[in-house]
C-alpha cells in the first residue's frame, strides 16, 4: 500500500517550526547579556555583520541541502550528505546532525523541565515573598544539585523530567502537521504575546512611579545598547558576536535540513528562510534585550546586575532572581512569573521537538519505524544521556555535553557543510538549487560569500576556539591603580601583531578546546572556589570571637551611613536608592546574623570546614567524571555510526543505495 | 538614555522589524503555497 509522505501543512505552519527551533532560550537569557558585555550598541555591529556572512547564508545553505536531500528520500544528516558526495566520509560526517541533536537535547530537556516547573509554580504564587535565596533553594530542591556534590537527585525534579521527555514522545509522535506544526502555531505567537506584554510593563518602571525601584527600566536598556566603540577592535567581540548568530540560528547541528526535507523541489526556501531567520532576530533583539536586563536594573540596580551577567550569561538572572523580583508586581506577580517561565517554556519546546526529528526520521526512513515506534526510540535513546544529566552535578554531565555537542560540534559540522555544499558539490550546482522556486531573489554577492566568506570565517571561529588562549595581560586598575592581570584571550596576540608585541606567556583557557581536554578549566576554577570558601571561613571565625554590642555597632554604623546618604545634596533619585539599597542589603545580613544564637555560629563554621573538605573531593573527582562523560559522548557517536552503516547495507541489500 | 544608544537601539529595531515584516509580508500575499500529502 502507498505510504503518504509527511508534508509540512501551511507555509506559515513551517516559518513557526523553524523560528521554533530558532528560538530558545539563549534568545532571552543568552544575548543580552552578551551584548551588554560585549560593547553594548556597538556589539550590534559584529553582529549583523556575522548574521550576513554567517547566518543567513547558512539559513539557505541548510534549507537547500534538506530540499534537496528530501527529494531523495533521506530526511536526516547522514543521507542528505551522501547525496551531495558519494564519499562515504560524507555520511559518517553527518552523522554529527543526529549526534548533537540527540546530546543536546538530553540536557536541554531538562532545563525545559525546569521551565514548567518555574511557570507551574508561579501560577500557584508559589514564589509569593521569596527572596533569591528562597528562589535558589527551589531551584536545588529541583535539581537536587547541593555544592561540591558529585551526586544530586530530586525525585520530584526526575519525575517532572520523566513528564517533560513523554510530552515531547508524544508530540513527535503526531507527526510534523499534527504535532510540531500545532505546537509551533499555539506556541510561537503566545511566546511573542508574552514577551510583548512583560516588556511594555517592565519598560515603564520607573523610581516615581514604583516605590520599589532602584532606577528606572531604561536605564537597563541603557546598559545593553550604549555604545562602547573601542570593545570594537577586541577580536574577542567578533568572536562572541559570530557565536551568538551561530548558535541563535539553531545553524550545525541538522534539525534546519530535517525540517527542509519535508519541502517539495519547487517550493521556496529563499523567502520561507529569511522569514524564519528574522523572525529569531525578532524575538531575540528586540524582545529578548527588552525584558530581562531592564527589569533586573529598575529592581537590582546596574552594579548588581553587571555582576550578575559578568560572564555572559542571564541565567542566574531569569532563574534565582526574577522570580522574586515579580513579586514587585503585586497582584499581577502570579500572571507575570507564568508568562515568563512560560515564553521560555515556549522557546525550548519548539526547539527540543525539532533536535527529536533528525532521529525520528532517520528510523522511520531506514527501519521502517511507524511515527509512533520512532518517538518512543527516540526517547529510549535519550536515556544513557539524560539519566547522568538528572543524577550528576551539572559540572560532570551537562556542562561537559554542552560545551562539546552545543558549542564545538557545531562549528564543526557547519564548516564540513559548507565546504561540502559549495566547494565538492559545486557552488553553481548549490546556488541553482537555492534559487529554485524562489520567492525573494538573493542578491548575487551571497554567492561569492559562500563560497569564500562563510567557509573562512567558520575556520577563523574554529581555530580561535580549539588554540583559545588565556592571554593574560598586566595592565593598572583603574579602580585602585595598580598593576594587575587580566586574562584577555586571543587580543594582545592579535594586537601584538601590529605593535611588535609584547606577548604573554601562551597557556590554554580552559574554554578552549585543548585547555578543556587538559582539563584547565577545573584548574582555572577550583583555587577561585576554595579561597572563597576559605574567606567565608575566615569571616565566620572571625564572627564567633565578637560581641553582640559590636555586631550592633555595626548596624548603627550602617543606619547613620543611610541617613548620611538621606540627606546627602547633589545625588539624584536613582543614585539616592542605589546606594540605600545596598546599605539595606548589607544591614539585611548583619541583622540576620545578629539573631544566629551561638550553636547556629558553631554549625555555620562546621558546615563551611566540612565543605571546604567536599570541595577539594569534588575538583579530585571531576577530572575522572569528565573522562567518562567523554566516552559516553564518543560511545554515542560510534553507536549512530554503526546505525548508518547498518542502514546502507540494508539499502544496498534491498537495491536502494 | 544617550543620543547614540538611542540611535543604536533604533536602527538595529528598525533593520530587523523591517525585514521581519517585509518577508511576513511577501510570504503572506504569496499565490505560492506548500502542497500537501503527496503519495510515495
């Protein structure tokens, strides 16, 4: 009996999908605090300048090679590149589009997870007078993960997991129309609705009219766009503005071909993938730099929030302290939680669904699966990956996936891809086929970029990324003025260049490639950890020999400091609130402790040695678990391997090679 | 806000509403639509 085929419905259904995938989680927690780091405004610059000669040509690059691979019949990776190359180096190459999605997705499920449980429990206002640290106590009854403890489960947090991965079988399990289409129709527009309505709120916060603000919202917008010009000539920037499109396009890792090879040959990719690609910019610039930066400045303040998102990331941010800072909102703090636990939940569904189908429909091609058969083997398959994910600190298991299938693989498998579309398959028989049907006529000088652009560029990233260095450089701190060493990447090599050096002594960062398989970023880590363990330590020592009239002292010490600032001329509101807030802060803390009765101090200071001991155990360990995790990566990738060469020795037995 | 953080924010916002309405725009008043269900 003739199968019917599995055809996307509506052309509008399938821009959803893809920006679906597109968009994630890194669209709101990720960019702006990339660019707030990264030169603010002018980061804006790299960006777009990345997004022509690395984005959209892949978007089209993606979208052409799955049509194409569709016409033959292979809906995944490893099929659609051996039609472009009979070299079967090809097909094993590919291999990486079923790899990383399926590692990707074991980890990314489980931050989905905490997405629902976030937006679940907001609606219950079960955040209702939390401040951060009652937020991060959920998020550990959550996750079960404890500091310095290799092993964290939380049965609750395994059985929302166990919910999460069965909702995502089912929905695969429906089909592209019925299933990911629907959800990406409901999902994608309550996901902008949502974004939309906490933005506009969030942007009108000011000190006048919100009693508990700091500063108003614009100023966090301030923090994110004002441009600082002279971060322009960092190479660093360039890199993490071409990682940010990378990575925000959901481009490397075979889900764009997957979804492409459900088109027919004379339908548009050129427009529908344009459509899609802005679409993710959409949600990432001008919602994502909308909310969760300028809300943490109105309620936190910019120092707070500069510390915060220091490293380039806005998890803490959305996950530990918004939370609490909805709790500003009143009445409407419940609704306010949900819609942003909620868009995100949105955000990661779209994209876990798309990391399931390269698998799906690599089974339902080559072993006549049913749908319903290969959902449920895609889930089964997820387990070896998602159980360590669940059951291990976030250091030993799912930092390590993402970092090797999330970041590296990527850029690998996005270069293999356009080497092979322009330069083996043949750039003229690439752009022919990009142009057919075409609804939007791509200018010509994509076809010189490419072919010459792009492919460079990805080995400019892959390069920076596998020799990273750690470049550390003396320089005076403007702060106390003197001398002191930051560590600056690839800038003064790069920059020495030109001036004739100097050049720092040459060690691998720990995010680089060769730095991370030496294991330096453990190195780099754990003497920053156990000295601040040991301060802590020293504070509470210190703690257990004063008085309680010298604890008061304090507190008054801090209230006339506060009542200084009160009547301090020359200050405007928000600096007036700013510096009473981290007085408060301050006196929320000696307060605290002031109540501690002397056991508690005693209890304090043991659980601060006994953590110190745990902590020296965990960074003793972590190399080990690493190693593991490692093989279990590489142990996954051989297994697919032996599925491909199983499925073409099928084929061949059956005449279909 | 600075003048030059405004002129940021608003370029880069117009760049991209522009082309996200420009391709919504084209794909929507587009005669071309996907077809469906063919038989294998």
């Amino acid at each position: 009996m003739a199968k019917k085929k599995e055809r996307w419905a509506s052309r509008v259904g399938l821009v959803l999908a893809m920006a679906g995938n597109a968009v994630g989680l890194g669209n709101f927690l990720r960019f702006p605090a990339q660019a707030a780091k990264n030169g603010g405004g002018a980061f804006l610059i790299p960006y777009f300048v990345a997004l022509v000669v690395v984005g959209l040509p892949l978007i089209w690059v993606e979208w052409a090679m799955g049509r194409y691979g569709g016409q033959h019949g292979h809906h995944s990776a490893p099929g659609i590149f051996q039609t472009h190359s009979r070299n079967r180096f090809w097909k094993y190459f590919g291999v990486m589009g079923l790899w990383s999605c399926l590692v990707i997705a074991s980890y990314y499920l489980y931050i989905e997870t905490w997405t629902m449980a976030y937006a679940g429990y907001s609606l219950m206002n079960g955040f209702k007078g939390m401040d951060p640290e009652g937020v991060g106590n959920f998020f550990g009854s959550l996750t079960g993960e404890k500091d310095y403890q290799l092993i964290a489960i939380s049965p609750w947090g395994m059985g929302l997991f166990a919910l999460c991965i069965t909702l995502n079988v089912f929905i695969l399990s429906r089909g592209l129309a019925k299933g990911i289409e629907l959800v990406s129709k409901v999902g994608m527009p309550l996901l902008i609705l949502f974004a939309a309505i906490l933005a506009v709120r969030g942007l009108f916060i000011t000190p006048e009219n919100d009693v508990n603000a700091q500063a108003p919202a614009l100023e966090g917008l301030r923090f994110v766009w004002e441009p600082r010009y002279t971060q322009l000539d960092d190479p660093t920037v360039w890199l993490a503005a071409a990682g940010q499109i990378f990575f925000t396009l959901s481009i490397g890792m075979g889900s764009i071909h997957c979804y492409a090879s459900y088109l027919r040959q004379q339908d548009d990719i050129a427009l529908t993938g344009a459509t899609a690609g802005w679409t993710n910019e959409f949600c990432e610039v001008i919602l994502g730099g909308s909310i969760l930066i300028p809300i943490a400045v109105a309620y936190l303040g910019l120092s707070e929030v500069q510390e915060r998102t220091a490293g380039g990331s806005g998890f803490s941010l959305g996950f530990f302290v918004f939370p609490s800072l909805f709790n500003k909102w009143g009445a409407f703090a419940p609704v306010a939680g949900f819609m942003w636990f909620g868009l995100l939940f949105f955000a990661a569904i779209t994209s876990s669904l798309a990391m399931g189908q390269p698998l799906m429909a690599f089974l339902q091609q080559e072993f006549n699966y049913s749908r319903e058969k290969s959902a449920l083997a895609f889930g089964v398959m997820l387990l070896p990956l998602a159980l360590p994910v669940a059951l291990f600190h976030s250091n030993a298991f799912s930092d390590e996936f993402d970092y090797w299938a999330g970041t590296v693989m990527l850029v690998v498998f996005a270069m293999g891809e356009a080497i092979l579309f322009a330069w083996i398959s043949g750039m003229d028989r690439g752009w022919a086929e990009m142009l057919s049907g075409a609804e939007l006529q791509i200018p010509r000088f994509f076809y010189y970029i490419i072919k010459y652009v792009t492919p460079v560029f990805l080995l400019i990233i892959l390069v920076s990324v596998v020799f990273k260095p750690v470049g550390e450089v003396e320089m005076l701190d403007k702060a106390t003025g003197k001398p002191k060493t930051e560590a600056q990447s690839w800038t003064p090599y790069l920059r020495g260049l030109f001036t004739g050096g100097p050049f720092p002594r040459w060690e691998f960062a720990g995010d680089g490639v060769i730095g991370k398989l030496l294991h330096n970023d453990i190195a780099e880590t754990r003497p920053a950890k156990l000295k601040s363990i040991d301060e802590a330590i020293r504070k509470a020592e210190a703690d257990l020999k004063r008085t309680d009239e010298q604890r008061q002292a304090e507190i008054t010490a801090l209230n006339n400091e506060s009542a200084a600032i009160e009547k301090k001329e020359g200050l405007t509101l928000e600096e007036r609130r700013a510096e009473l807030y981290k007085l408060d802060n301050k006196r929320k803390d000696l307060e605290k402790n002031r109540t501690l009765t002397p056991e508690a101090r005693e209890e304090r200071l043991d659980r601060l040695l006994a953590s110190r001991t745990d902590a020296e155990h965990f960074y003793e360990a972590l190399p080990t678990w690493r190693n593991i995790d490692r093989l279990l990566l590489v142990g996954v990738y051989a297994f697919l391997c032996v599925l491909v060469f199983w499925a073409w020795s099928r084929r061949r037995a059956e005449g279909r090679a | 806000m600075p003048l030059d953080a405004w002129l940021f924010l608003g370029i880069a916002w117009a760049i991209i509403m522009g082309m996200t309405g420009y391709c919504f725009y084209k794909l929507l008043t587009s005669k071309q639509q996907l077809g469906s269900g063919d038989e294998e």
